[in-house]
C-alpha cells in the first residue's frame, strides 16, 4: 500500500487492517491519507472529521485511538515517530503486534511479531501441538520469533516474510506444504501432522469422508503414490487409494485404484480439523498397468522417512 513504508502511513494501515479486510482498506487508504497526509494534519483534525474520513472501515474506536495517537506523537515526540518498540507501544492503539511491525519494517529493529498467521506457521514448523490460544502457546511463539529474528539479515523482511507464508501458504485448513519454501525444516509436514497442528478447536460437527486404500506389497517393497497438490494430506505420500463422500465398496474401490483386492487388514475412523474419515484397508496386488504414473515401490524401511500423515503410518504399521 502507497505511504505504509513511513511510520504515519505504517499505523493508519495498520490500525485500518486489524477489524476490516485488506480489500476494503485499499479503498479507504488513499482517501484518508490524502485528507491527513501527515501525523500533523491528523492530530490537528477534529473528531469529527476523522469519524467521517473513516466511514465505511467500522469499529470506530480505531479512528478515534489513531486521533490520539497522532497527538501523543505530536505532543510526545514532536511529530517524529520513536523507533523504539516500547515508545511505541505507549502510544493510544498501539499493541505489541502493531509496535512489532512499525519497529522491525518501517525501522529495521531486530523486534519480533506475532500474529495468528506466525503462530501457525512457528506451531507447525516445531511440531507443537500445544493449544493455540493459550497464553503458554503465545508467550512460546512469541520467544521464537525473538529468536528468529535475532538470527535474520533483515528483521522486517524476516517478519513480512512469516505473516505472507501464513496468510498465502501455511494456511489454516489445506496449507500448500509442496509449494512451501520451509518444507524441509517442517516438523508437522515431515510428520503428517499439518492436519493436526495448530491444535483444532472442537468443532460441533464435522463432515464424514470415505478411503480405501491398498497395501501392495512385492517382497520388502510397498506401492506408493502422492497425493495431489491441494486439499487434504496435500503433497503426502500414501498407499494406492480412492476417496469421495460416500462409503466405498472394497471391489469397486479396487477397481478404481488398479488394484487386485486380497483381504481386509483394518477399519477406522481418523478425526481431522474438519473431517471425519474413514478409512477400510486392504491388501491388494497389481499387474504392469497397476504402477502407473506417480506410483512407485519404496522398501519398508525407507517409509518412516516419506511424508506420512498419521492415518497413513496407522496403514502402513509404521511407527
Ligand atoms: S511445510 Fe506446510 S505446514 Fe510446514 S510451514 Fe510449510 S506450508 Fe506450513
């Protein structure tokens, strides 16, 4: 956004994104900017003319923090922003996380941010299952982030970098983990566990979901592939299988896989964040046509080091 790079246009933005989508404050940036155009002018404007200039963005509160916050920059430090985090968490509206991002992007101050999109992405890059919205979670988040940034060439690049790979990639349901820079270093991608970290929120009711899968073995070898690139276990790796909305029966199933069905190896149900699935598994053998593109044999002992979601290690009897 035109102006968020000076800390004036920083905090307006700011303060405008915390309650109100980014495409609604993209049409509202430019207007208010344009009638304060510097931390001066707003400080100088009556409230009232602030409320009508923020019309449209809701909770208003905000226009009327920033108002204030505009005169203690004023008042406090002559018009010119404090590139101290503690300065400017003193000022009206302005927490940890706004302080943050003012600090490290605007000024380039080895200060850390977190916001749910960081959590996220730091939770599943550790592996850690602990609840989200605890306090202990935060206070941990927030101590590798400080960390993090300790360690980076650019604090704020760094910073911008998270909230982006949060908001764009590491996304709460489906996160695109193969076109994810960090894949390598991801405990819950390595583990399976993208579907289960942060930990879900209880949910009231979640939607069944049907698989059959096929463990096909040829001596110490078993056929795998990968799943597509969306959706869930997006980029995993799991036996020859077939899934939909409705129960499967096994010969159909088969059928579809390319498989050859042998006897049934185990039932049950695998709770995701949204999803309750169920899963029958199989033995199953396949001819030449049964190894088809983006098929392929792995030893057994090479599966503990592929991408397997929990039900999959279930499946495979890998530990
Ligand atoms: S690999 Fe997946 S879960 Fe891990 S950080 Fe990347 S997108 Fe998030």
């Amino acid at each position: 956004m035109d102006g968020a790079r000076d800390p004036y246009g920083a905090l307006v933005s700011e303060l405008m994104l915390q309650q109100t989508q980014v495409s609604r404050v993209l049409e509202k940036f430019g207007a208010f900017m344009g009638r304060f155009p510097t931390v001066f002018d707003l400080a100088a404007a009556s409230e009232e003319d602030v409320l009508a200039a923020w019309s449209g963005l809701g909770y208003y509160r905000r226009a009327r923090l920033l108002h204030a916050a505009a005169k203690a920059v004023v008042e406090r430090h002559g018009g010119v922003f404090p590139d101290d985090p503690d300065a400017l968490r003193a000022l009206p509206g302005v927490g940890r996380y706004t302080a943050g991002a003012l600090a490290s992007i605007v000024f380039g101050r080895r200060v850390p941010i977190v916001d749910g999109n960081v959590e996220r992405v730091l939770l599943r890059l550790h592996g850690n299952d602990a609840p989200p919205k605890d306090k202990q979670t935060q206070d941990w988040a927030w101590a590798r982030a400080a960390e993090l940034v300790d360690g980076a060439g650019s604090p704020g690049v760094l910073n911008e970098g998270l909230m982006e790979l949060g908001a764009t990639v590491c996304t709460p349901s489906a996160p695109r983990c193969p076109a994810c820079p960090l894949r390598g270093a991801c405990a819950a991608f390595g583990q399976g566990r993208t579907d289960e970290i942060p930990r879900p929120k209880p949910r009231a009711k979640q939607k069944d979901w049907f698989v059959a899968c096929f463990v096909v073995e040829d001596g110490d070898r078993v056929l795998v592939e990968t799943r597509g690139a969306e959706g869930l276990w997006a980029g995993m790796v799991q036996p020859p299988s077939v899934e939909g909305a409705e129960p499967l029966a096994l010969d159909a199933a088969a059928r579809s896989a390319g498989v050859t069905p042998g006897r049934e190896i185990d039932r049950f149900v695998h709770v995701t964040t949204h999803r309750r699935v169920l899963f029958v598994v199989a033995s199953g053998s396949v001819g030449a046509t049964g190894v088809m593109e983006g098929r392929r044999w792995v030893t057994r002992g090479a599966l503990a080091g592929l991408a397997l979601s929990n039900a999959h290690r279930r499946v495979f009897g890998v530990g």
